[in-house]
C-alpha cells in the first residue's frame, strides 16, 4: 500500500508540470522588428499585437481596428537600444511570432548590417524566415498601417507580402535567410524591396486610407550599398526571378497602345558568351501570355511581335539602369562565377565583371493565346 501511494505521488509531481505556463494576454508579442541609425545612436522599433483580441474576432466580422503597439528603444549599439526598449516594457516579451523585419537606409551598410545579423542570429525565438525590407519612411508610420476591414495587421503586405505578388508582380519578396545567402556571395547582388506608405490608391468612407506598397529597391552587391532605384525602373527583373511572376503589360504600336497582355509562367536561363578576354551575356526567357484588351485591329502575329519588343526593353532598360550603378539584379555574373570561378575573379579585379555592354542578346519567346471576345482579331 505505501509502494502505491508513493508511486501516485511521484507520478502527481511530474504530472503537474504547468504551473508556470502563461495565458495568452500575459504575454507581449512583438510581430515586427525595425532598426535605423541617427546621430551615432541606433533606433530599435517594435510592433505589438494584442493577440488574445484577435483570437476572439476569428471567425466573425469584425467592427473595430485590431490596436497595434510600437515600441522604441535607442542606444550606442544594438544591445544598449535593446535593453533601453526593455526598461518600460509591462509584461514578458516573446519574439517567436516575428514575420518582418524593416531597416533603415542608414544600417546598409556592412558594420551596422553586422550588428543585426549578430542580435537576430543568436537569438532563440526569432526565426530566419522572416520578411525583410528597407524603407525611407518613418517606421514608427509604417508599423501603425492596418490593412482592409479592419484586418489584424498581419494580413498587411508587411507580414504577407507573397499573395499579392503572386496575382500581381513587381519586386519580389525576400526572406531573410536568403538576403543573407546573396549577401555573403560576392557574385551575386540583393534586391531588398522598400516600403513606403501611400494614400494615393484607396478610401475609407470616402477618407484616404493609409496603405503599405513597395515602392522600389535596395541594391546590394559585394556587401556595399549601390542605390536605390524606383519600381518602375526595375520592372525587368521580375521576368527573370520567378515562375510565380504573374503581371499586365501593356504594349504599343508606334506611340499608341495596341493591347493589354497578362503574362505568367515565365521560364529564364542566362547563357555566357566568351570572345577573346571579354564576356557577354545572352538572356532567354519563354512566358505564356493572355490578351486582357486589344486597343487596334491586330493580328495575333503581330500582337505577339509587340509583346516579345516590348519585354525586350523592359529587361534591357532594366539592365542598363542597374548596370550605370555597378549592380548586377540579374545575376549575370554569379552564372559566369559559378561556371567559371577563376575568369570571374580576373575580371573582378580588372572592374570588368559587368558593363552596360554585358548583356549582348535578349531572347524572348511569347505563347500567346486570347481569350474574351475575338471581333477585332484578324489571324
């Protein structure tokens, strides 16, 4: 009898395992994580969602903003900001649910980038896939922008940013254990998206309501910052990142426009060519195309002709523009690096892995097919 009601109370000790557990509302979570640098003092601003009222709003309409939290901390280095932003804080703090990380344009550069990669990869709770930008903005805006119908903020292009890109692209999101695979390749250049609020596009009640885009890039290459460029001069890049890429293009005959095409599934190789000491480029890429509007009477080889010239310059304007800054979005040159380590590091020493005369042809091949009414098609 007593070997029994020892063993029971044994088992009732490891059983009650829990008593230190915490409810959900007495926990801080922090959702998104920024970092800036201003006068010799780096900036630490955090996002903090109620998640037990979000809980409680699944699955019903809800009728009133999610409240959103920012916390700031600043300090000498990372560290100091971070123990500055603990000094008020109420509750435990859980970085596990961080989805996105935004920097300043001050912190691209290698010895602060080097502080941020230290403080997010030691750490135990914050993850590697996370989203990450860049931004000119003030990020304590940013982090206060709500998405549609009162939607918890992790429903905005800040936390998913890969829906709306899917049905509409432009620069492609990244995660962040992969800004820092092309980061650390000397051959290779990032294109980190920046963000900005906008209030151009949408209204509330016939209010404007504050919404998150992406307007343009960061270029990284080498680990050094080359610029920033707008999104409509890095339009090219998004036919050779992914067979996700889905988008309207608009092409033209002379100075009119001649119809609307919505292309997808794009397929790209890049083939290196040698003459003598210099290298050259050649850019192929296959995409399947829909006609969503036709503006003039044309035929379905002409419409295709117009949407195969009008891709070319995309790509071609694209590359110019990067090229003028010694960036390289397209990858021309890790190809050629990992084709041909050591040609690459000559012409990297002599400043010749890339020159606006790199990219020698553009290839480009458009199944096209209609769809909706065929009154105006001559075959």
């Amino acid at each position: 009898m007593k070997k029994l009601l020892c063993l029971f109370i044994i088992m009732s000790v490891l059983l009650a395992g829990c008593w230190d557990n915490k409810e959900v509302q007495d926990i801080n979570y922090i959702t998104a994580l920024g970092i800036d640098y201003k006068e010799d003092q780096y900036i630490i601003y955090v996002q903090m969602l109620d998640f037990a009222t979000i809980a409680r709003q699944e699955g019903t309409k809800q009728t009133e903003t999610a409240p959103i939290w920012v916390g700031r901390g600043t300090g000498s280095t990372l560290s100091d900001a971070l123990i500055d932003l603990y000094t008020a804080n109420q509750q435990r703090i859980s970085w596990g649910h961080v989805t996105a990380l935004v920097l300043g344009e001050s912190v691209l550069v290698p010895e602060r980038l080097s502080q941020v990669f230290d403080m997010t990869d030691r750490s135990q709770e914050i993850r590697y896939t996370k989203w990450i930008y860049g931004t000119k903005d003030s990020m304590e805006d940013l982090f206060t922008v709500s998405p549609f119908f009162q939607l918890s903020p992790l429903h905005s292009l800040l936390h998913e940013p890969q829906e709306s890109y899917r049905q509409f692209s432009f620069i492609r999101p990244i995660q962040f254990v992969n800004f820092i695979r092309l980061y650390r390749e000397d051959a290779a250049t990032v294109v980190l998206p920046s963000l900005q609020i906008t209030t151009a596009n949408w209204t509330e009640n016939l209010k404007q309501h504050p919404l998150l885009e992406v307007n343009g890039a960061f270029l990284i290459q080498h680990q050094t910052l080359k610029g920033w460029m707008q999104r409509s001069d890095l339009a090219g890049i998004r036919w050779l990142s992914t067979p996700e890429t889905r988008a309207s293009l608009v092409v033209f005959s002379g100075i009119k426009a001649a119809g609307s095409i919505y292309l997808e599934n794009p397929k790209s190789a890049i083939e290196i060519i040698r003459e003598g000491e210099e290298v050259y480029y050649r850019i192929k890429l296959n995409v399947d195309g829909m006609v969503q509007n036709i503006y003039q009477k044309t035929r379905i080889g002409e419409m295709k002709k117009l949407t195969e010239a009008s891709l070319r310059e995309e790509i071609r304007n694209t590359f110019l523009k990067t090229a003028a800054i010694h960036a390289d979005p397209y990858q021309l040159g890790l190809q050629l690096r990992r084709a041909d380590p050591k040609l690459w590091d000559e012409l990297r020493k002599e400043k010749r892995e890339m020159h606006q005369a790199s990219l020698r042809e553009i290839d480009v091949q458009v199944s096209l097919r209609y769809w909706g009414q065929r009154k105006n098609i001559n075959r």
